[in-house]
C-alpha cells in the first residue's frame, strides 16, 4: 500500500489552510516576464516569515519543469542516512503531490548510497516547506523527495554522478532543488562574513570547495550536502554558471541583529 504523508509543519512554518496559504505564497512571488530555465536551484527552508522571501524569489524567476527532485538535509537523524521517499503521495494544504516512482527508482538503481526509505521522511520540514512555492507556480508536478546525512566529499561526488545518471535514463526535463539555510544563532556580521564564503564557491560551481569551505570555516550551513550534491550534479548535466538571486538574515524580519539565520537563493543553469 502506498503511503500517504501527513504535513508535519503546516501551521507552524507555513498557514495550514489552502486559502492562508495561497494567500501567502503569492505575496512572494513576483510576476516576471521570462523565467530562466534552470537545472537546479537552491532555496531555504524555514518560517515563511523569515525565509518565505528568498525563496519566493528563487521560485518567481526559475522555470520549474513537470518533474522535480527536492533534496534536503536531515534535521532529526531519523531513517536512513541517504533516504527516498519512493512511492505514496504527501498531503499538503494545497492539493496532494504524487511522488514519481519511476524516476525514484532509477535514483535508487544508479547510486549505492540511496536507498527506499519513508521514515526519514515522516517529521523532516526541509523538502515539504519547498513544496507550496513549487505548486504555486506548477500545478501538475510530481516529485522525488531525498533526505540526506552528513557525508564527505567523495560520497557527495558519486550520489551527484549517481543523480545526473538517473536524469539522463529518465529522458525528460528534471530541476533539481537543494533545501538548505545557511549560518544558524551568529551574529549579523558573523553570519553575513562566513555566508559569503560559502556563496562565493556555489557561484564558481565549485562543490568541493563548497563543503570544504563549510567544513574548515565552522559554517553551520545545515543543506550544504544536499547543495553540495547539486552542484555535482548539475555540471555532470552541463550547467556553467550559478547566480544569486536573494541573500537575507531572520534580522531583517525581527529586528535583532545579534543572533540572526542567514538565507540565501540562487539559481543554477
């Protein structure tokens, strides 16, 4: 039988009801002439009250294809480590989203490291805050959701090779979105300094500067594997060029600049 996932954060990070929520997400998206088209893209996952901008930007200027894979880090340790919800359907105020089988499986199939797995997937808030913003602006989408651990960079590297693979066999336009926030509880200064570190090598393409840099600069950038990941592979599919759509911090909302979580949007194509 086919799971069906219940939110576990509407009407925390996000209006529970479709009306508040429709409401919301559509104050962040802006009309633009011409989307990019992208092959992946990077967004946060938090409140939509500190978050929902950034990302509301990312998602107003990128085409987002029929088929998606939303690939975030693992906040609870729940599950397995490299986890895809294979099969089922998530529930969201919005209207149900099917989870595209075929495309899970051929991830599942090109790399050792995915594996089927739903229970990491059941409390886990960095695929699902994605969603609304996706449905807004494609209503016939289905998905591939992809919870990921910590790993180094070699492991980064072949689940990157492994997704590029899959795309391919699978024959149609696929984005890839990488959920991640980046400083966490610095201050503005701080976080804004160690920030654009790491922004500077996600705008060379460069993934294992990325996680080094992250690594070696105590940036606690919570999605850096599955940004890390993205970047892998989208230049195994012919990406050359990252832009940064949106940078901001929790401070711009709430006013204190001591103890702030940064947020940042770009686009990969």
């Amino acid at each position: 039988m086919k799971m069906i996932r219940e939110p576990a954060v509407a009407n925390q990070f996000y209006p529970g009801t479709e009306a508040a929520l429709k409401k919301d997400v559509s104050s962040r998206i802006k009309e633009v002439k011409t989307k990019e088209k992208v092959l992946a893209l990077v967004s946060p996952h938090a409140g939509y009250i500190y978050s929902g901008n950034v990302a509301g930007a990312v998602f107003s200027i990128a085409e987002i294809t029929r088929d998606v894979i939303v690939m975030g880090p693992n906040h609870h340790g729940l599950g397995a480590p490299f986890a895809v919800m294979a099969q089922g359907t998530w529930k969201m105020p919005g209207g149900n989203i099917s989870i595209n089988d075929k495309l899970a499986n051929l991830l599942i199939e090109e790399s050792r490291w995915l594996r089927a797995d739903d229970q990491a997937h059941t409390n886990e808030h960095s695929v699902e805050v994605q969603l609304p913003f996706i449905q807004h602006v494609r209503s016939d989408i289905e998905f591939v959701p992809v919870v990921l651990g910590r790993a180094d960079f070699t492991t980064c590297e072949e689940i990157g090779t492994a997704i590029a693979r899959a795309i391919k066999r699978y024959g149609e336009p696929v984005v890839l979105i990488a959920s991640t926030d980046m400083t966490h509880y610095e201050s503005q200064e701080s976080a804004k300094h160690k920030d654009q570190l790491a922004i500077d090598k996600i705008l060379s393409l460069d993934p294992a500067g990325l996680l080094d840099t992250v690594d070696r600069n105590n940036i606690s950038m919570c999605g850096v594997v599955p940004t890390t990941i993205a970047l892998v592979a989208a230049k195994e599919l012919g990406a050359t060029e990252a832009s940064l759509v949106e940078y901001a911090t929790s401070g711009d909302v709430s006013g204190d600049y001591s103890y702030v979580v940064g947020y940042a949007g770009f686009i990969i194509k």
